[in-house]
C-alpha cells in the first residue's frame, strides 16, 4: 500500500535512468543518509561507533569492491583480504612519507597502489576462469601476506613488524590515531564509503559497468561484440582492488589503529567474500546487507545472553556463534541464494501487493 | 511458409547479385581441431547488400564457416578477404569493431542483464566517455548514454519489444530471447549480420515475424547478412544466395532456385525432411 | 519460508540484540577486572590455561578474602580468539564499564591498545610480551611489560648458553638457530640477537615459521639438520610449540640444547614430543607445581568447591601459574593503588599508580602464599619491565623442573635499545603525546 | 647472485646426496598427506560438483572426533569405529540439511555452503571437544612410532620415521581401495555415472541422495585417516584447518576428477616445496612455503589451463 510506483510516470529518459527511480525508494535513501548522518552522531555512544558502524561501514566498502569484481565482472576473488593490506600499507607508507599531506586524501590514493596490483595479480584471469581463478587470487594472498612480513620497509623496520597509525588533524580536527574521536572518525568513514559507493553505482549503470556485467554472463558474446575482455577484466580487478585497498587503509586509519600482516588474512578474504555473496552477487544494496550481517550478527548474539541473563562461558558464547553463523549462512543460501538483495526485493514486492498475497 | 511469400516484403533485388561489390571474400579455407577437420578447403563471397545464406546437413562446418569470419576461430590455411583487404590473424573485438556482428545457434544473451541494457550493450564500441566522466555520470556521460539510448528505443520500437525492455532476459519466452538477440546485434549498425539460426525453434508465427525484420534490416537498414538456417522454406525464400556445406566441405553455391535443384545438395540432405 | 514469519523472527532478534548495547553501568562497589582471553581458535592450547589461571586466582581472592581491601572482584571475560580485530570490539564494549586493566595475551592486540591506553587512561599490562620498547615508562606511561621483554629474555639465553658453553668468549664461532613465529611477536628479539651475535662473534641463523604453516615444520627442520647449528632457541606459540619439539625429535637434535622462550614452556607442547622430548629447556619466570599455599587455596576453594571449569590436573601447569603470576599482579597493583589513594574502588588512573609503585618483595611473595612463586620485581615509572631475572626449566619427560638459579638479563645492552627503541616508536608515531602523568612517590 | 640461483642448490643435492634424500623424503610424505587431503574433495567433486572446503575442517572434526572419544575412556580400536559411524552420521546430515535443498546452484553458492559448513563446524568441535590441541593416540592405534636410520657414506644419514611410511602404506591403501570401489562395485559405477551426467543417472534410476551421502561419507573415511597421520606428525587442533588450503594448487595441478591427479599433483607440490624451501628459499630470507604450492600451481595454470589430465578445451559458440 505504501509502496507503489502506480501514477509515476517517466517523461524523459534521463528521469528513467536515474539510480532510484522510484519515488518511495527515494524517500527511503533520503530517510537512511539522514540516519547516517544527523540521528546516528546524535544519539549513539562510543561503542556503537566504534565497534559496529565503522567496522560496518568498512566492510561494506570493502564488499563493494568485491562485488564488482565478483559480482559484477564475474571473477571469483579470494584475495581482497590481501588488497586491503595493500592499500593499509600504501596509505601507511604515504603518510610516513608525507606527514604534512591531507590523510584522506593519502587514503584516497593509497587505493591506486592496491589497484596495480590487483590488476597485476589479474593478468592470469584472461585464460584462467572460475574456481581456477580463485587459485590465482589465493596466490596473491598468501604472497602479499608474506610481503607485509618481509619487507620491512614497508612497516618503517618496526621491532614490533606493524604498522602504528600516528596521529593526524585535518582542519583542526584529529582524524586518525588513537586521539581521534569515535565521531570524527565515523563521519570521516561514513563519507568515504557514501561517495565511493555513489561513485561507483555511476560506474556500474553505463558503459562500463554494462561490459562487466557482459564479461559476466557470457564471455564469448560480449568479446564478439567488441569488448576486449583483458582490458575489461583488467579495469575491473584494478577498480575493485582500488576499493578494496581504500576499505584496507581506512581499516587501520580509522578503526582499528594498527595492523599486523595478520589482519589482512585469509580470514579477512572470506569475511569479504560472504558478506559479497550473503548480500547478493551484483547489488551495491546487498553489500551493506551482507556486511551488516556478517559484521553485527556476531556482536548481537554477543549480548543476547547477557540481556537474557543467562550466564554461559565467554567461549561457549563463541562456540554458539560460529555454530549460528555458520548454520544460518547455510539457511540463508538456501532460502535465497541470491542474497539479501534479492529477499529485500520480494519484500517491496509483497509490500506494492498489500493487502492482498498477490 | 507461403505467408511469407506473399508478403510484399519480398526481396527485390536491385541489380544482379554478381556484379556487387564483394564484402567478404573467403578463400580455400581450411579449419581442423587436432586432427580432426572441421572445414576443408572452403571459397565463397558475400557480397554488400545481399542476403547469403549457409545450410548443410547437422556438422557440416556451418557455425565454424561463422567463427572463422568472426575471428572466434583462426583457419590453418586460406585467407579472409575484408572489404578488399586481407585480414590477418585478429581477435574476435576486431571483428566487432571492423562491423561484423552475429547472433548465436544458442542464445547468447547477457541473462543478468534487462532487455534494455542487452540491446544497450551492442552499443558498447559506439561509446567513448571515459572513466571519469562515467564515474562523474552528470554531464557528458549522461548525454552520451541518452543519445544512444534513443538509438537502442527505436531498435526497440522496430522490433516491437516496448513491453519487455525492463524484464531480465533470462526470464523471457525463447521466441522474445531469439528477438533481443538480433536487436542487440543490431544496435551495433553493423556492415555485415550473422545470423545463426535465428529460427531454431520457433513456431511459425514467431518465423515469420522473424522474416519479417531480417528482410526489412537487409531493405531499411542495407545491411548485409549471412544466415544459417535449417528450415528450407525460409531459406529459400529469403536469401540471395546459398552455399551448401556438407561434411567440412563445399557442395554447391549459388541461387536458392539452383542450389535446390543440384544433386550434391539432394543427396547431402536424404532421408532429411524439409 | 514465509516471509512474514521470517521479517518477524528477524524483528525479534534485532530487538534482543540491540538491548544488549545498553551498557551496564559498573557496579559501585566492586573493581571491574575485564580479562581479553581466547578459548577458541588456533592459539587455545596456550590461551585456555592462562585463562584459567587468571580467572581461578581472581575467584579464590574473592572467595576466600571477598576480595582486595574489602572491594569484590568482578571478574569478566570476552574472548578474542587471539584475532585483533575481536580483541579491539572487546576492549571498546568493556572499556565504559570501569575497567581497571587490560592484559590482552596477544601481541597484536597489545599493539591496536597502546594509543588507546593513554587516551581512556586505562593501563595495559603485557606480562613478558608485547612491544618491548613499552619497557620505557617515559615514553608508554600507561603500558607495562613486566617483568621481562622479549630482549630481556634474548639476553638471558644467550647467557645462558654462554654459562653452557663455560664463558660468554665461548660462544665464538658457535651457530645458534632461531627458531620463530614469522609475526611481530617472533621477529622482535632479532635485532638484539643479532647485536650479540656481532658482540660475541657467534653466527645467527633464522628459521621463520609461517603462521599458517605452524603444523607443517619439516623444511625448516631439514635446513636445521643441514646448518647443524650448535643450539636451537624457539619463539613460538600455540600449536607451533608442540609441533616444533615434535620435528626436533624427529630430527633427533640434541633437546638439551634446544630451548624455548617461557612462551614455548607449556606442559603440553613438551609432551608431544613424547619420550623423545625429554631434555627440553625452557625460560620461565613463574614457578612450577602446585607446592604453593596460594594454589592450594585456588584448589580448596575454588576448584574442589566446583566454581571452575578448570580442569584440576592441568594446576600448576607452566602456563596456568603464568595466568596465576599474571592475575597475582594485577591484585597486587589494585592492593598498593589502594594504599597509595586511599580509594577502595578505583580506576584506570588509580590502577597505572598502583602498577607504577608496584614493588613485589620476597616477604610480600610470601606473604600471599606464593613464595619462590616468581622472582622479586619492582616497577617503577621510568622502567615499566624491571627485567627481572629469569630461570631455565627442564623437561624430564612428564614435568618441568626448575634447573638454574635465576639469570639476571643482561640489562647493559637491553637497556639503552629499549630507550631507543621507545624514541623510534615515538618519533615514528609522531606527535606522540609527551608523559604528563606524575610520578607517584 | 646468479651463482646463488642457479648453480649453489645443485652443488648442495650432490655434495650432501643423504641430506638430499632426507628432503625428498620428507617432500614425499608431505606430498602424500596433501594428497590425502585433496583425495576428500576430489571424491566429492566428482560426484556432485561441490568444491568442499570443509574437508579440512572434517580432518580436524574426525581426528578430535577419534582423540575426544579414547579421552572418555573408550578403548582406541572402538573409539575409531565409533568415530567412522560419526562420520556417516556427519555425511548422512550435510547430504539431509546443507546439499539436497541445494540441488542445482551455481558453483560458488555451493562452495560457499561449504564454507558456511566449515563455521558450523568448528563451532561445533569446539563446543564439544574444547578448543586446546590433543595428542594424536598414534601408538594406542597400533601406529608405529619409531624412526630408522639409514647411513650414508661417512657422516650422512637418511632418517625414516615409521609413522611416516604408514602414512604413505595408508594412503596407497585407501587409493587403491577406492579405485577398487569405483571400478568392481555396483555403487562405484553408479557414483561414475553420477560424476558423468546427473540427469542421464536420475533417468536410469540410481538416487542421487544416496550417492552424495556415500561420497561424503567416503570423503569422511579420507578426513580420518588424513586426520590421524597429519595429527600424529603435529597435533590435533584447529590450526590444522588452515593446511587444507594446500588441497587447491594440488587440484589444479592434477585436475578436480581425477584420483590419480590428486596423488600426483599432491606429490609435486610436496616435492617442489620441500626442495624449493630448502635450497631456494634462502636467499629470499625463507618461509616461501606459504605461498610457493600457488605460485606453482598458477605457473602451471598458465601454460596448461586445463591441468595435468584434462584435455585441451575448445570453446564453442
């Protein structure tokens, strides 16, 4: 009843193009942004900031990047762990280097280097498809990894083999480091990722993103119409990675503080990669689901017992954890294997319906 | 099929087939996978403006004879003649960019992708908008995409799929796929179409329909295309010219009315119905 | 699935969940004592029994004494899984709740609180591990490292090793392997050996293990068994540990000469080795055995009465008393920053007083039943490690057995590197924040 | 430089010949348990197309399965039974729960299923056995021990750990009964039939279902045994997980069908490791296992990209 696109017409190509079409969806963003950015700074404390939006935030960038890649190109990544280690380094070194430069403008940049090298480790993709693929992009893992620990340069020859963020201001107001206010921070991340995302939802719905999507669903066709497919995977390794890398570098930045190579693990790949594929393979929507999900669910059932009262062992509570996550992870592939984008769809579809079933 | 042959859509060809200019000349064309020959020793031409038309028996080479003019496929020997020039070794974009387009014996559509935007990616090489401008959408890019936007709705309109061009390919009746595929082969304004059994399991209503805009591209548009076809009625009414595969090699060429009556042809296509 | 069963099942649990956030405040009269512990994933041989020590110290206090000055312990855990991003959430869900110390068990976790610590003034307490330059409490006001750094314990094996051979001149020409955990926490004490390596002219030679090849030590054993290195000194941790005395074994080197940083003193990582580990040496700083009055008092009151999930034979394990030593000082610094401000419930401001003044003497040890337990140590403001001294244990093939004296490190050279190391870290991180805190006394 | 490249490493494999045989023994052994490993996804591949990643994690489930069990006080012979009936009951409820509502997906939800899997079980184990690592029970299996040495000339000495040559006995067993089972039984032959083409297998009238639980279960049976040796080499803990990762280059390497690929390719990447760590990996400071086995397997890939069975695609329009 409340969503219905009944009596909005399109007049002109340019009203039919554009990202929310609809009228309710666009009140609906309005409403999240406002969220965002005046009711959550608003109201919510420090932990809440810290330890769910930025993480949040992070991830879905970072799922952002994966999505294109994986998503919307079609290439199967298991190394995007590895490529936000290398946009953290890069940013790292950057501001070492530069001290007096803008931080999220060294961030910003940091994206580049991780797009070199994803495009490098993309190369392979040309003849390699598939789980193949995946074989590729673990390589670049593992060795990127080792990199983050044997090239000390790369850490300033720390003792302690991590990279430290130091403190920086921009415009009289601390940003990075360990001084850096929860909110600071948060508006810092929360428009990095909204200009990202923005950015890229141009990207995805003209030419370029048309000829990923190709790539995707039929390589042999979209070559034979002209797009030549090492350029166009090689565009989409280097932009996911360049997100990718931007998620990795605001990570250390802006959440966590400092990194060791073990924080951009395989682990951090898989995290990625679910949040990628439990969102929906190829919806920027579905990516801020997927990593919603994956990020928050585990903190939630963190608490559930404490709320209920109950008193169970700190690592029962993260034996049932992994237990739920996993379980419901399955549960979810089944239900929908489209991801949560897709289940968000049927649910503004029952809502144009109602109330009728059909 | 009669339907069709009274339609007044019949082609009337301009001047006699033979003295056209060549678009594609191939010459003592040869194709094998590792032992095994796929096309021996093939010749033909096509020629600007016509339709040509390719048949032979299950395996005779027809879809290869087609991923070699495409440049899916590279022959061991024999040369391409394009547009009077010899073709060299090139990847299949060339060709795409060159004016070949083609549509598949199995669809081919992008299945993740709205009527819309299939039809919107045959436009693809005719977009030039950077990176940046695309990432910035407002100004340039936006234009750019609406002017070809038009292109692709009067596509739309000619081939009568208004009512689709939102709904995700994959959820369209084959007869409608077959359709978005020639409109997307079309938006590429190509020099010559190929078409791989653009009828293959259609009924008949959707054949002629399918006539119908094969015959008015080759009229409206004077584009060249070359057919593979099984149905016989079809190809005989619509095409030019035939050539005749059977077995990797050449049996017969010329009109439809000649190759009909050769015997090679009879032969090659015994026991088949049509 | 029905779709409205399930946007209701999904409205149920976001309501439960988010109801969690709202923080408990921290109750008035007890000292809130968050412990970052990991009972799970690939590090929970070694994390479980320092949990376990810690959390049954606590608990006895609280049940034999109702606690330290008369102020109850509240004792929480939240498991990390040795995973630094989970070790940061911890920290910042427990942080509002009055924490009074963190001793986060991992050295990438330490390294994500030692900005943090000075700006929520709560101090960090890496027992003998984390980031050795905290030793300068000049520059780390809010991070202790007693009692020893990873350079102190370098220093002492390599003393050790010297007393072996009859005289630090003997170890020239002498090869020395490294066996360690290519992270931060495995490559730190590498400058410093290699410093002595040039010193007293033995040769260096290093054996990175990677983290996910912990299981899997055969090539770096085969390059031992070609380098034939005269001694063999480990930095590992969790399933490396059992793993690398297993692949030495098996290379049959000689174990006496084979010895493990007090990370690598775990009762089941010498017990893999089975017979063969017998001879299996180990830095310690915390006493073996349950011959102490204050255990005994964990086992009378709280495992015998049931209120642990300790296993009772794993008592008096290396690495439980490790949680013991651990648990034991940070009572002993909320028992001084009690005498010192005179507060019975503190905070973290209260507490880096307390551990700054914390001087543990023998009559104190003793005092709280855990004489010989572990060696005298004294903090101070300028020197937040005290590199106290350090013993060898020995491995008879079912228990450790202390076989040195104490070996003083050799402060001579870890000093001056530390403090450098701390201007490193400072500069590196600049503007570091200068110590503004005052020197209690 | 380049002498360090390409001359020192041979000078080294002829002057210590013994030390040589001591690495390519021990590339022999890793080579088989890798293969062991990759033997589990191989089987499950096969026969429903499913890249399981949990199969490392059912190493560590079976092995503390195994090692939990004998803790209880049940004797080593019946606590490995009981642990096989685990792992049917494991097989019978992924089959039930986690692959036939799954029926049909594209490739990376399945894997993904199996990643979710990998979740549920570590939880699990955990939850059940705790989290510390446990001695294998090599000896109460009745598992040999010891070590023999072999001397070589003067001073060398070639060292064989009895467990070892076990290992490979067991792993050439299990491959030669699962080639029996696959080629002489009925099952076997439904399961290639399965592997070739799901529906025409439906058509004549062999159950899916039944098939997948056997695989899985099949694929448990080779988590056991790899579970048991690998355990015994270290211990049993979660961070044995993390080898299965090493399953992926040995797939590519010998194809995901093919058992013999996966002995072979499982003995490359073990040989090539081992040799490449030790006489290679210095110069880059060491520690190159970790990625070495990919970096192999992409070489590989890219002169070969349809491994080392299969045939050479050609793609068709």
């Amino acid at each position: 009843m409340f969503y219905r696109e009944a009596g909005q017409f399109k007049t002109s190509y340019e009203a039919d193009q554009s990202l929310f079409p609809i009228r309710q969806d666009r009140i609906g963003i309005a409403v999240l942004l406002l969220i965002a950015f005046v009711l959550i700074p608003l109201t919510a404390n420090d932990f809440f900031l810290t330890s769910i939006m930025i993480p949040f935030l992070v991830f879905s960038l970072a799922a952002i990047g994966l999505n294109v890649l994986t998503g919307f190109a079609g290439q199967l990544s298991l190394g995007s762990g590895a490529f936000m280690g290398v946009g953290a380094y890069a940013a790292y070194k950057l501001t070492s280097i530069f001290p007096d430069v803008n931080v999220i403008f060294l961030v910003l940049v940091s994206g580049f280097f991780s797009a070199a090298i994803g495009a490098v480790f993309g190369l392979p993709s040309l003849r390699i498809k598939g789980l193949y693929l995946a074989v590729t992009t673990l390589a670049a893992q593992f060795f990127l990894e080792w990199c983050f620990i044997r090239i000390p340069w790369l850490y300033n020859y720390n003792a302690s083999g991590a990279i430290e963020i130091p403190k920086r201001d921009m415009f009289g107001i601390t940003v990075s480091g360990a001084e850096a206010t929860p909110l600071a921070r948060y508006f810092v991340v929360l428009a990095i990722t909204v200009v990202i995302a923005l950015l890229v939802a141009n990207v995805l719905r003209g030419r370029i993103g048309r000829s990923w999507m190709m790539i995707r669903d039929m390589d042999i066709a979209a070559e034979l119409m002209g797009i030549r497919p090492l350029q166009t995977k090689l565009l989409a390794f280097g932009v996911s990675s360049y997100i990718c890398g931007v998620a990795g570098a605001m990570m250390v930045f802006f959440w966590l503080n400092a990194a060791e190579p073990s924080s951009y693990s395989i682990t951090l790949s898989f995290q990625i990669l679910f949040m990628v594929i439990l969102g929906g393979l190829g919806s920027l929507g579905g990516s801020f689901m997927g990593a919603a999900f994956i990020w928050i669910l585990p903190v939630f059932l963190k608490f559930i017992p404490g709320t209920l009262g109950i008193d169970i062992p700190a690592e029962t509570v993260e034996h049932l954890t992994f237990m739920i996550v996993g379980a419901l992870i399955i549960f979810f592939l089944i239900v929908e294997p489209h991801g949560f984008a897709r289940l968000w769809q049927i649910g503004k579809q029952k809502l144009r319906v109602w109330p009728f079933p059909y | 099929m009669n339907a069709i042959m009274t339609s007044e859509e019949m082609p009337q060809v301009a001047a006699p087939t033979a003295e056209r200019e060549d678009l594609l000349r191939v010459d003592n064309v040869s194709l094998s996978f590792g032992g095994v020959k796929a096309i021996t020793d093939i010749s033909f031409d096509i020629k600007k403006g016509e339709i040509r038309a390719i048949i032979g028996p299950n395996g005779a080479g027809k879809t290869s004879m087609l991923n070699v003019i495409n440049g899916f496929y590279h022959p061991q020997v024999g040369t391409i003649t394009w547009q009077g020039q010899v073709r060299r070794k090139m990847k299949p974009y060339e060709a795409a960019s060159q004016g070949i387009a083609r549509t598949f014996q199995n669809v081919a559509l992008f299945r993740g992708m709205t009527t819309l935007d299939n039809i919107m990616s045959g436009r693809s090489l005719k977009m030039r908008k950077n990176f940046f401008w695309q990432m910035m959408w407002y100004g340039p890019a936006r234009e750019e995409e609406i002017e070809h936007r038009k292109k692709v709705e009067e596509i739309i309109d000619f081939l009568e799929i208004q009512a689709i061009r939102k709904t995700p390919v994959g959820r369209l009746p084959y007869g409608l796929q077959k359709r978005v595929e020639l409109g997307r082969a079309l938006a590429m304004e190509p020099d010559l179409l190929l078409l791989d059994e653009p009828m293959a399991g259609m009924n008949l209503e959707e054949k002629a329909d399918m006539s119908r805009f094969i015959l008015d591209v080759n009229q409206e548009f004077g584009t060249t295309i070359a057919l593979i076809e099984h149905d016989m009625g079809v190809v005989m009414d619509l095409s030019d010219r035939v050539v005749v595969l059977d077995y990797g090699k050449k049996i017969a060429d010329g009109p439809p009315e000649e190759v009909q009556a050769s015997q090679a042809v009879i032969d090659a296509y015994l026991g088949v119905s049509h | 699935m029905n779709f409205k069963q399930f946007a209701l099942g999904t409205a149920v649990a976001v309501a439960l969940g988010s109801s969690g956030f709202v923080q408990q405040a921290a109750a008035e009269d007890s000292n809130y004592i968050p412990l970052l512990t990991y009972r799970t994933g690939p590090y929970a041989g070694s994390g479980i029994p320092i949990a376990n020590g810690m959390s049954d110290y606590f608990a006895m206090l609280n049940e034999r004494d109702g606690g330290i000055g008369g102020v109850k312990l509240n004792v929480e855990e939240c498991e990390t899984g040795y995973n630094a991003q989970k070790g940061v959430e911890c920290y910042e869900a427990t942080k509002g709740k009055g924490a009074l110390v963190y001793n986060p068990y991992s050295t990438g976790i330490t390294l994500q609180l030692i900005p943090k610590a000075s700006v929520d003034k709560i101090p960090v307490l890496s027992m003998g591990y984390g980031l050795s330059a905290a030793a300068d409490g000049n520059v780390f006001p809010w991070i202790f490292n007693a009692p020893d750094t990873y350079w102190d314990g370098a220093s002492v094996v390599i003393k050790y090793i010297a007393h072996q051979e009859g005289g630090l001149d003997k170890l020239k020409g002498k090869k020395i392997g490294y066996l360690f955990l290519d992270a931060g926490y495995g490559r730190e004490p590498i400058p410093l050996l290699e410093d002595l390596a040039k010193k007293y002219g033995f040769e260096l030679l290093q054996y990175p293990v990677p983290g996910k090849e912990m299981q899997n030590q055969s090539s770096q054993w085969l390059n031992v068994r070609r380098d034939r290195p005269d001694y063999m000194v480990m930095w590992g941790w969790g399933a490396m540990n059992p793993t690398a005395v297993k692949e030495a074994v098996k290379t049959r080197f000689p174990m006496d000469r084979f010895i493990g940083v007090w990370w690598s003193a775990g009762d089941d990582d010498a017990a893999a080795g089975g017979a063969g580990a017998k001879g299996y040496k180990a830095m310690n700083f915390s006493g073996v055995g349950t011959e102490y009055p204050a255990i005994q008092d964990i086992v009378k009151y709280v495992i015998d009465a049931g209120k642990s999930e300790t296993d009772k034979a794993m008592v008096g394990s290396t690495l439980y008393n490790r949680g013991v030593l651990n648990a034991m000082m940070v009572a002993e610094a909320i028992r001084t920053a009690q005498e010192k401000t005179g507060k019975k419930v503190l905070t973290g401001e209260d507490m880096r007083i307390g551990l700054e003044s914390l001087d543990l003497t023998a009559e104190r040890l003793k005092e709280i039943g855990l004489d010989g337990f572990a060696h005298p140590m004294k903090i101070t403001c300028e020197d937040h490690a005290g590199s106290e001294p350090v013993f060898i244990q020995q491995w008879d093939g079912a228990k450790w057995n202390k076989i040195t004296d104490w070996f003083e490190p050799m402060t001579d050279v870890v000093r001056p590197l530390l403090e450098a190391a701390a201007k490193d870290y400072a500069e590196k991180n600049a503007p570091w924040p200068a110590r503004t805190e005052p020197c209690p006394n | 430089m380049l002498y360090d490249i390409f001359i020192d490493p041979f000078v080294q494999m002829v002057t210590m010949p013994d030390f040589f045989l001591q690495v390519l023994w021990e590339g022999f052994v890793t080579g088989i348990l890798y293969a062991l490993i990759a033997l589990g996804f191989v089987l499950i591949f096969k026969a429903s197309g499913v890249f399981n990643f949990a199969q490392g994690i059912m190493v560590v489930f079976a092995g503390l399965t195994l090692v939990g069990l004998h803790e209880h006080g049940i004797p080593a012979y019946l606590a490995l039974l009981l642990t096989i009936v685990v792992m049917g009951i494991l097989a019978y409820g992924i089959e039930r729960v986690v692959m036939r509502p799954l029926v049909n997906q594209p490739d990376i939800i399945l894997l993904m299923a199996t990643i979710g899997l990998t979740y549920f079980l570590v939880g699990f184990g955990e939850f059940v056995f705790g989290g510390e690592p446990k001695q294998m029970i090599a000896e109460q299996l009745g598992l040999p021990t010891g070590s023999t040495a072999f001397e070589m000339g003067e001073r060398g000495l070639v060292i064989l750990q009895h467990i070892d040559i076990a290992a490979a006995l067991i792993a050439i067993i299990m491959v030669t009964a699962l080639a029996i089972f696959f080629n002489k039984t009925r099952i076997g032959r439904a399961l290639r039939a399965v592997a070739d083409d799901h529906q025409a297998a439906l058509s004549v009238g062999i159950s899916l279902n039944q098939i997948w639980a056997i695989v899985w279960f099949a694929a448990g049976l080779v988590a056991l045994a790899t579970g048991i040796m690998w355990g015994a080499r270290s211990d049993v803990s979660f961070a044995l997980e993390i080898v299965a990762f090493k399953a992926l280059p040995v797939l590519i390497l010998g194809g995901f069908t093919s058992i013999p690929g996966a002995i072979i390719g499982g003995l490359i990447i073990g040989f090539g490791e081992k040799i490449g760590e030790i006489y290679w990996g210095g110069l880059v400071g060491g520690g190159i296992e970790s990625w070495l086995a990919y970096i192999i397997a992409l070489i590989f890939l890219l002169f070969r990209p349809q491994g080392l069975f299969g045939e050479k695609i050609i793609e068709r329009v």
